[in-house]
C-alpha cells in the first residue's frame, strides 16, 4: 500500500530504490553501581574506547577519498574535538567517582546535561551540533560494547550491492563517518528521522548533492527492509511502495534533474548578467576556511558570508586565540585566490557552551546577550577576532561585517574597537591590511534606521533568517509556531525592499546572505527589488545564476511593485510569471 512520509527537503533531486535500514543509533546501556576500588579501572575503560574511537576517525580522515566534500573532513575533526571535550570528560569523571556510576551510565547521564544546554540555543546550527555529540558518545559505547564498525558501506553489502538495484538508506539518523562511507556505497539517497536543515547530514547532503530528506519522524518505524521507496529532497516526501504510474512519474522527473544538473554545470564560467546586463554578485556562504574550495568551484565570486562561529564552538570553553584566528582567516582568504572574503564577527549567544561566564540566564536567547552584543560584552575577546580578521587583511580582499547590531551606540562602539585593535597592532609593529566595515541588517530596528546604518559603514547585508524571526516574533527554535515563518510576509518584504532602495540612494552596496538568496524562486523579486548581490551556499548557486541569466530587470520593477502592494504576495508569486 502506498504512503508517504513528510520531513525536511534538505538536498534536492529524486532517489528511487530499495530501503535499507540502519538501526536506531540509540543504544541501550546497562545502569549499575561500582565499588570505590573498581574507579580506576572503570575510568581507564572509557578512556580505551575513547581513544579507540579516536584513532578510528583519525584513520577514516587520512584514508579520505581526494574527492570526499570538505565539509566531511571539518565535521570528522568536530567529533574528535569532542572526544577531547572536557566538559564531557570531567563530567564523566564526576558522575564515576562521586556518584560510583558505571562508566556507561556516567556518559549516557553527562550527555543529557550538556544535550539539554545545546537544546536551549536559539542558533539553529550550533543547536544541532548535539547530534554530532550524541554521534561521538554512541560510538565511544560502541567500543565498550565491542560492536563497533558498520556503517552504510557495510550495510550496502549486506543488502546485496553487487545487483544492479538501487539502494536507498533509511535511517534515524547518520555520523560524518557514515556519510563518508556513503560515498563509497551504492546508496542514491537517504532519510534520517531526526535533524534540521543545518544538521550535519543535510550540509554533506547538499554538498555531496545526494537526494535527501531528515527530520521525517517515524521512518525507521514505518518503512520495512526491501521497500521501494521514493525520496523527493525537492519537496521534502518520501514514498513507500509507489504504484507503477507514481514510479514511472518520479523516473520521468529524475532524468530530467540530471539533464538540468548538466546543463547547470556549464553556467560555472558564464557571467552573472541579466538580458538587460544588469551585473548581478553571486557569493558563497562558507563556514570552514576549506570551504573556499567549494565556492571557487561553482563560480562563486567571492565569499558573501564567513561564519566564524564555527572556529569558537565545541572548545571546552576555550576560546581560539590571535594566532589560531589568523590562520583560519588567513586559510580562506588565500583559498579565494584574490577574490573578496566578508568575515562576520563571531556571532554566538551567551547560552553557548563558552563557559567564561557568558551563559545567558533570560527566557530567550534570541533576545538576549548575544552577536555583537556578546562581543562588546567582552572587549577583550573582540578585539582578538577583530586584530585576527585586520592581519588576514595583508593577505587578500578582506570585509570585516557585523551581525544584530540595532543601536547608534552599538555601531559606535563597534567602530571604536576596530580602531583600538589597529592601535594595538600598530604598538607590536605587525603587519595588516585595509578593511571596509559593513553591518548586517537583522532586526527591524537596523532596517528602520538603515540610512544611519549607511553613514556609519561601506556596505550591508541583510540576514533574512533573523530579520524575518524578529519581524514576526517567531522563534525559529519553537516549532509550535515554526509554520508562521514566512518569508513572503509583506512586512518582511517591504523592510527588505527599503533597505535595498536606500543602499541603491546612497551608492553602497547591498546583499543578502540569508536563505532567501539562495532560493531560486526569490531570485526574480529579490532582482526586482534592486538587489544586484546575492550570497549562499555553494550548492545553491548555479541554480540562483539560471535564474539570473533568465531574468529582465526592466520588466521585473513594475511586477514587484504590485508583489509590495499585494495583502498576500506569495499567491502573486505563485500565480505571475513575469
């Protein structure tokens, strides 16, 4: 009987096959008290496992095909920065000694208290890096079950790999070294139960441009071994037991997805010019340094948005220093070959493990000490990322952007640190280079008073994924009211336009670094609105260019006119075809 199953599209494309079932990844572990004379022995345990797991990944990175995506070789050195975590081993250590836990019990408990700290961030990415945590906790209990190994390779091969059927995993949800191993499998697609779309399998996901779908609740549950199964990472579906007319529908779309994947790759080394030659700015938004590979890749000319969160996360409290900062910086700026690199100041809140005080006590983080905010807290801090990004600066094109600033008072201080940071540069007598200052657009208020925002700085960015959050008052963490996110609210649309209008005014430039600019179906409004600079994620680009090449920004302007206009523009935008 047919059904189907609805999660997250987070890869795009069709994968049609045979479902392969990976067992849940929760493993049940056995609670039990010990005796004071048997700590020891119980601690060198979980350190053997650890160590293990350990040396595990770090064969896994060096056997990595030359071809594997950047983002799996980053992701496996997050697991092994968790392995080291002191925050999970001092916990550990507690829970054993204090408390005379079994080792298992002592990891599985730690792992509920720092699971519950990830699960009260209101960043969506580093939310999700619990997942990644879980991962590396369930493979250190693995070792001390001694079941380790598995994994979608081993699981291709046992469902038959060497036919010529089609295999698609189904799963509750997949490591990074899963997911290497998957690229050496048979596998055309997957979906996991769990995850959002910034968890770790939809970024490898689309950067491997496998089909896929996550967070489909159930799936392990309802699909069984051997079912022929549809995932359509377009609209986030999976069909279980299609009907012949339904397969032959989805094969009829899969062949033709291929057709325009191949066609896409062709627009790599087209200019981004629209019919009326309106120059449009197609960046890439990266979060590793090696990720300016990827970008350079598909055409990118330049990276729109560096997030540096991720050089600050998962450190045990232990921010990076000058140096560590530079080299990161200094990584992705010479990766860029000379083209432009916007580094964002660190954009973390004050409930983020940092430890060093920051953790923010108040109901809503999103409302709280956090981005710029969490900076100017701790001059310090800021002032190290600031000389770090200035000295990366002598090397390349480098922007220095600031995220959720909303105050004249916050742009002065802001401002004043840079200049401090030059002067403490200057004392030591190091080397650095020019950088334009810019600020992100991602509050309203910012977007109200954006010709001040102008006077102050070079250029802007508009972070739509925050600015909608605030503009609706819907926290993008509750899914209680994640369905009243909506990107074509009018007055979302109207703030975006009238940031863009007055960048345009006052000849500096505008881009939009949220999901808005990455998603195809936007290209043509966000053109018409003015918009000539567009930053996203690599694998988004060449599809956004299409649409670009496509589009006649004369004809454009009068049709979003009346998309402003309108009660409920996305019955427009769904209707029109300008």
């Amino acid at each position: 009987m047919t059904f189907s199953i609805h999660g997250l599209a987070v890869a795009r494309g069709i994968a049609i096959g045979r479902a392969v079932l990976a067992a849940a990844s929760r493993m049940e572990v056995v609670h039990y008290f010990i005796e004071p004379e048997q700590v020891e022995a119980e601690l060198a345990r979980m350190r053997r496992a650890r160590d293990a797991v350990t040396l595990e990944l770090q064969r896994l990175q060096a056997d990595m095909p030359q071809d594997a995506p950047q983002e799996l070789a980053a992701l496996l050195d997050v697991h092994i920065l968790l392995l080291q975590d002191e925050v999970l081993i001092s916990g550990v250590r507690q829970w054993v000694t204090e408390r005379l836990y079994n080792a298992e019990w002592a990891l599985t408990t730690q792992l509920e208290i720092i699971g519950r700290q990830f699960d009260e961030m209101e960043d969506d990415y580093l939310r999700e890096r619990k997942a990644d945590l879980e991962q590396v906790v369930e493979r250190i209990l693995r070792h001390m079950r001694g079941a380790h190994g598995g994994g979608p390779a081993r699981l291709a091969a046992a469902a038959g790999a060497g036919s010529a059927t089609p295999l698609v995993l189904v799963a509750y949800d997949l490591s990074p070294a899963d997911m290497l191993q998957f690229k050496q499998s048979l596998f055309t697609g997957f979906v996991t139960g769990i995850g959002g779309k910034t968890s770790h399998t939809a970024i490898v996901a689309r950067s491997m441009d496998i089909p896929a779908v996550v967070g489909a609740r159930g799936v392990s549950q309802l699909v069984r071994q051997d079912d022929w199964i549809i995932i359509d990472g377009d609209a986030g579906v999976v069909i279980v037991d299609p009907s012949p007319m339904v397969l032959d529908e989805y094969r009829f779309r899969q062949r033709q997805i291929a057709l325009e994947r191949e066609r896409l790759q062709r627009l790599r080394h087209t200019p981004s010019v629209t019919l009326d030659g309106q120059h449009v700015e197609l960046l890439a938004n990266i979060e590793q340094p090696q990720d300016a590979a990827a970008a350079l890749a598909v055409g990118a000319v330049g990276v729109g948005l560096f997030r540096t969160e991720f050089l600050f996360m998962d450190r045990g409290g232990r921010l990076p220093g000058e140096e560590a900062q530079y080299q990161a910086y200094r990584e992705a700026v010479e990766g860029m070959q000379g083209l432009p690199v916007i580094i964002r100041t660190v954009d973390v809140g004050a409930d983020k493990p940092l430890d060093k005080g920051h953790r923010d006590s108040s109901l809503n983080p999103a409302l709280g000490l956090r981005a710029i905010r969490w900076s100017l807290s701790d001059p310090g801090m800021f002032r190290t990322q600031l000389r770090a990004i200035l000295r990366a600066a002598a090397h390349g094109q480098v922007r220095m952007m600031f995220p959720m600033l909303a105050h004249l008072a916050e742009i002065r201080q802001a401002l004043a640190q840079v200049q401090l940071a030059r002067a403490e540069l200057d004392a030591r007598g190091a080397c650095y280079g020019p950088v334009q200052l810019g600020a992100m657009i991602e509050v309203p208020a910012a977007a109200l008073m954006v010709r001040q925002f102008l006077a102050h700085f070079d250029f802007l960015s508009i972070g739509t994924n925050d600015l909608i959050q605030y503009a609706l008052a819907i926290d993008r963490a509750d899914e209680a009211v994640a369905s009243l996110y909506d990107p074509l609210h009018p007055a979302v649309l109207r703030l975006v336009a009238d940031v863009i209008a007055a960048g345009a005014q006052a000849g500096k430039p505008v881009c939009v670094c949220g999901e808005m600019a990455g998603d195809a179906e936007m290209t043509r409004l966000l053109l018409g609105l003015g918009l000539r600079s567009f930053s996203m994620h690599p694998a988004q680009l060449l599809s956004v260019k299409q649409e670009v090449l496509r589009a006649d920004t004369r004809k454009l302007a009068a049709w979003t006119q009346e998309v402003l206009a309108a009660d409920e523009p996305a019955l427009l935008i769904a209707a029109a075809s300008p």
